[in-house]
C-alpha cells in the first residue's frame, strides 16, 4: 500500500495568535485516500496478524457510515484479500456502502438488536445463525475478527506509533476519541511533560477512562473532556456545522461533523478561553476521516 508520512505542520485559525499558543497538526488525513487516519494506524498489526493467522476472510463491524469499514475494504481491495462487512441496521444505500461494494467487500446489513450484541460471548454463534437465515451460511472458523473502529490491542500498537510523527516538542497532544484506541496509543509514549487531551464524541460521562486502560494505554497525564459531544454521536449542531465551514475556508483544511469538527471546534474554544497558558504548545491530531467518493 502507497502511504505518504503525513505532516507535521504549524496553523494558525482567526483568534489563536493573540492568545499567544502556538498549534501544530499532524495531517493524519493525508496519508491515503482512503485508508487514512487513525484508521490506517490501526489497521497496520491487525493486516499482519491477518497474514499470520491462515484464516480467509476478514470480518469486521461498523456502521453504515462507517471510516473503519472504508479503510478494511480499501485495504482488502489493495492486498487481494477477502472481507465481509456487518452493518448495522436496515440495507441502505449511500456513498459509503457503494464505495464498500465497489472495493469488492461482502456486506450483511443486521439489525441493531443483534448488533448490539457483538461484543459477547456467544456472538459467533449468533451471527452464524443470523447470516444462515439471510441465506449465507458461513463457517465463523474462516474468519479473522477486527472489531468494531478497529479497536484492538494490535490497532493499539499501531496508534502510539502516531508519536514517532510529531516531529516537535509539544505540550500537548490533542484528539477526538470515539472508542479511545487511539488516545490510548498515544498515552504509552508521552513524555513526563506532555499531557494528552481526549475529545469524547460521545455523549458518555466517565466511559473513556476505563476504557483507555482496558485497551493497554495509560491514564497518567491524559484529560478526557466530555464538554463538546454535542448531544451525543454523530449528534451536530448549527454552530459545529457553520465552524466545520469557516475552519475549511480559512486553513484549507476539511474537517467533519462526527470527529475532527468537534475536536477542533473545542480546542478553539479551550485557546479562546485561556485554557492553555502563553507561549505552550498545542498539537491537534487530524484523524481523517474525509472522502471524495
Ligand atoms: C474512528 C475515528 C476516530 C475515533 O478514534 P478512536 O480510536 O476510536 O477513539 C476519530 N476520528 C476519526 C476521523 C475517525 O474515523
């Protein structure tokens, strides 16, 4: 797969330069069209344990607007492998699902009371069952599982390799969290003193803390903020949406709604209210997430 090391840049957006931080951001976003982002981070090992297992098909969740699913089926397209895509909810269309399809990746839309399911115990079997009634039977055997936004131990490693790009001292490193893997890579390799700040895009008071352990990272000098959710996920507002807009035809830079839009959407406001001191040094992590389909 063709990757360009993504860049570590200073910006500037209306505001910031009489507060007097200064703000970087790795263009995370930049490395591939499709497989971008943290997505492609985290992608990384789990490909590798993919080769190593002998198993056929890749089997993945997410959905229906799914980043993780487009970096799975753009890299499954790429390397020749095989991948199913489980989706949440009704059969739709849109740009999304065309473009998994097109990448030749196999979709089983369930409904969301099984889906919500996917992280027990008896969910192979569940499934099995569920794809035989929709007519495809299938030995879960054959699969190697990557589960939903990629979030694994293995996409764990591949986030704190984000590290090795931030080419210069910072104070801080910020970044949206959806799941938390990727804060989570990022927290094994802070320096004393750096601190890390975690976005929630979610609506979830206290999830994030548990969850960047459980997945291997470390809670010691990280913040999660839980004030610019917006009413939840994938949940936006007028203001988020008119931001998103200025952000791009000022800098240049897309931003989305779901994660990089709320993400600097609240470091703005955090440096327009004097959270960080004069002279400190903020780095925004651009984790994708933006498609020309
Ligand atoms: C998936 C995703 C995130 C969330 O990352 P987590 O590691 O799940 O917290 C953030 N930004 C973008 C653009 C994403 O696609």
């Amino acid at each position: 797969m063709n990757f360009t090391k993504p860049k570590y840049e200073e910006i500037n957006y209306t505001g910031w330069e009489k507060k007097n931080v200064k703000v970087f951001i790795l263009r995370e976003d930049l490395v591939h069209p499709y497989i971008n982002g943290n997505k492609w981070r985290k992608l990384k090992y789990n490909l590798r344990d993919f080769r190593q297992s002998g198993k056929k098909v890749i089997l993945t969740y997410g959905g229906a607007f799914s980043n993780h699913l487009v970096a799975v089926a753009a890299a499954s397209k790429e390397n020749s492998f095989q991948s199913t895509g489980i989706v949440r909810g009704e059969e739709v269309r849109n740009p999304y699902i065309n473009f998994l399809r097109e990448c030749g990746m196999e979709l089983h839309f369930i409904s969301r009371t099984i889906y919500r399911k996917k992280n027990d115990a008896g969910f192979p079997e569940i499934l099995s069952e569920e794809l035989k009634l929709q007519g495809y039977p299938v030995n879960y055997n054959d699969y190697f599982i990557i589960p939903e936004g990629g979030s694994n131990a293995a996409a764990v490693s591949g986030t704190e390799e984000i590290m090795d790009d931030i080419t210069g001292d910072t104070d801080y490193i910020a970044v949206a969290c959806g799941t938390g893997a990727t804060l989570a890579g990022i927290s094994r390799r802070l320096k004393h003193t750096q601190k890390a700040i975690g976005i929630s895009v979610l609506k979830a008071e206290n999830y994030f803390e548990t969850e960047i352990s459980r997945l291997g990272g470390n809670m010691e000098n990280i913040i999660i903020n839980y004030d610019y959710h917006f009413g939840g996920y994938a949940k936006s507002s007028p203001a988020l949406i008119d931001f998103c807009e200025n952000f791009n035809s000022i800098t240049g830079i897309k931003i989305e709604k779901i994660y990089t839009g709320k993400l600097f959407f609240a470091i703005d406001d955090l440096i327009k209210n004097d959270y960080f001191k004069k002279g400190e040094r903020v780095t925004i992590i651009h984790t994708g997430g933006v498609f020309n389909f």
